[in-house]
C-alpha cells in the first residue's frame, strides 16, 4: 500500500494542474478563434468559449500517463483510449450536430476497445448478494455501459458548473468505494477523474469562462464507465449518478425517443430578473431542472446548489454500498 501513495498523489497533482494551467490557454484559443455559444441564461447573453474537452483529455491522458510509468497496465492503457475515442466522437458533435443516434452508436463502438483488450472481468458484483458470473450477457452490458455513462454525464450539463461539479463528487466518491473494497490500482486510476473535473469547475462555475462541450462531458462520462467496469463496481457506480440517471430517464419517458438535446423544446424559460422558471409548454420534456423549478424561479446558483446537494446524497449512497459489497448474506 506504502509504495503506491507517491504515485495516487503525484497523478492527483498532475491531473488537477494540467487543466488548471491549460484551461487559460484554450480559453484565448478559442475567443480567438470565435469558437463561442451564448449563454442565453445569463444576463446580456454573454458569448462563453466552447469546447473545454481539449484540456480535459489532456489532464486525463497527462495523469494517466504518469501513473503508467509506475504500474504499466493493460487497464490504464483502456482507460486512454477508450477516453480517447470518446473525445472525438465528442469533438465531432461540437463541430456539427449530428443524428440522434450518433453519439450512442459511436460510443458503443469505442467500448469495443474494453472487449478487445481483455480489460473486464465477467462478474457483476451486487452489494449483500456477491458476484454472479455472466459471460455473454456481461459483453453486451459494456456495450451499453459506456454510452448510457456517457450520454447521461452529457444530459446532465445543462447550467454553469453542473456537470464538472457533479462528476468532482461522484468521481471522488467512486475513487472511495474503490479504496474501500480494496481494489487500489483502479482507486489510484479514477483519481484524475476527480482532480480533472474540480480543476475545470474553476473555469466552469458561474458565471463560466468555458464550457465543456459535448467532447468535455463526454470524455468524463466515458472515463466514469470505464472506471467502473475495469473497478467492478457497476452498481455503485449507477447509485452515485442517480440524479444524472434521473435526469436522463425523465427525459427519455417524456420524448420517447433519442434525439439531439438540441433538437428539442427548452424545458424552461428565463424571466425578466434572470432566473428560470419552468415552462408551461406541454410538449417540452421532464427533466430534473424541471422538477427542481416545479416549486418557482430560482437562480441558477440556487438550482446548481440544489443539484449538489442530491448528487452529494447518492455519493453518500454509494459509498454505503460499497461497505456493503463486502458484506454477504
């Protein structure tokens, strides 16, 4: 265990760091390039740099990187391009918005990568009941892992600071559960999921300087899956995303068809003192952001605080499981 400190603490370092050095840079690169959305919540819709994936991928691949040096493994090397992948398919949905279908298909086919390096055990592990060993079906599940983790991590950004802020919390939580079932080399692995995201909450949170984009969510989505089948800790990991999952199920039950997020109603609209209420137009979809504003207006600081709070609860949930992983009835 000893030996294995210096490098959890030298990828934490490096991971927070990179982003939080690189992030200025891109910031510039893409104002100069006028690579920049309004943000129509904020008061003069101000125009925010758009995306943030690039420092992202490049905390996560700079950290792991240097993890490898230390434990060279066939799981860090999954972990970087699985990642990887993700991130184009990302980078091509920022640069033109395509089908609905699109980003599931490709992230599906980017999980691939997990299968071909052997990367995963056959075991689905449940708290109190043990590991049941599900060979075949086990495949498919991680051709479904990585896009539903994805896709929900992308659904979820839909404020300032949101999703960079509850990937810091679920990551973190996820890296505990890891420690806590003792399964140290992917603990030490999911680290920079952590640190990568708290380093771009600096820049995201209100009012943002950047934001992420399809290819920053989808990356962290996409590490979040791979963690948690290299970890098998698939469960837990389900339970510290419970508000994105919410989130995701609300809207999918609603549309009831996968479609670009862009294609759709707004589920809320800004009143004249800036904050947002929910909409009235029968056929915008349920979200949690609706739910949430289902009470009255709130600010956006005050509905990103209320999103915090519920992912710190799951977290909270997750690491209860995790203790019970070890328990057998």
């Amino acid at each position: 265990m000893f030996e294995q400190i210096v490098p959890a603490i030298l990828v934490s370092i490096v991971a927070f760091f990179s982003v939080y050095i690189i992030t200025p840079f891109l910031i510039r690169a893409l104002e100069k390039r006028n690579l920049r959305v309004k943000d129509y919540h904020r008061k003069g819709g101000a125009m925010i740099p758009r995306p943030g994936g690039p420092s992202i991928l490049i905390g996560i691949i700079a950290s792991e990187l240097t993890l490898y040096a230390f434990f060279p493994t066939t799981a860090i090397i999954t972990i970087l391009i699985t990642t990887s992948l993700a991130f184009v398919v990302g980078m091509i949905d920022d640069r033109k918005a395509l089908g609905g279908w699109f980003k599931p298909l490709a992230l599906a086919a980017s999980a691939i990568s997990i299968i071909f390096l052997g990367a995963y055990d056959t075991n689905l592990t449940f708290p109190l009941f043990g590991s049941f060993k599900i060979p075949a079906l086990y495949l498919v599940l991680i051709i479904f892992i990585i896009p539903i983790t994805g896709n929900t991590i992308n659904s979820i950004d839909v404020l300032n600071g949101v999703v960079s802020g509850f990937m810091t919390i679920a990551s973190f939580s996820l890296s505990a559960s890891l420690f806590i079932i003792q399964n140290y080399e992917i603990a030490i692995a999911s680290l920079p999921l952590g640190f990568v995201s708290l380093a771009f909450y600096k820049y995201h949170k209100f009012p943002s300087k950047i934001f992420p984009g399809d290819s920053g969510a989808l990356t962290l989505g996409v590490m979040y899956g791979v963690i948690a089948i290299l970890g098998h800790v698939e469960i837990v990991a389900a339970i510290a995303l419970l508000p994105a999952v919410i989130n995701s199920f609300l809207f999918l039950s609603s549309v009831k068809r996968i479609v670009e997020h862009r294609q759709i109603k707004n589920p809320t609209t800004v009143t004249s003192d800036f904050k947002l209420m929910a909409t009235s137009d029968k056929d915008a979809p349920i979200t949690l952001l609706r739910l949430i504003l289902a009470t009255g207006p709130m600010t956006e600081k005050q509905i990103v605080f209320v999103i915090f709070k519920l992912t710190l609860f799951s977290a909270s949930l997750a690491i209860i499981t995790a203790f019970m992983m070890g328990i057998k009835i």
